[in-house]
C-alpha cells in the first residue's frame, strides 16, 4: 500500500494535514522569503 502514509493522524483531514505541513516546514512560524519577515504571513 503505497499511499499507507496518507492515513496517518495528522492527515485525518484537510485542516490537519495542512497544521502538520506548516509547523514541519516553519517550526517557528512563517517566514517571508523575500524579507526575512517572520509571522507576518
């Protein structure tokens, strides 16, 4: 089952999965990539 990843917890549902992506991909919150500007997105 290659999409077995996919039933993870943290993808249960659209709002979580995006919660998920977010905090592994800014663990310290957004941050602009233009500026440098954290948490203003």
């Amino acid at each position: 089952m290659k999409n077995a990843g996919l039933l993870a917890p943290q993808y249960r549902d659209e709002d979580a999965a995006r919660a998920h992506i977010e905090k592994t991909r800014w663990p310290d919150g957004p941050v602009c990539p233009h500026c440098g500007v954290i948490n203003e997105a």
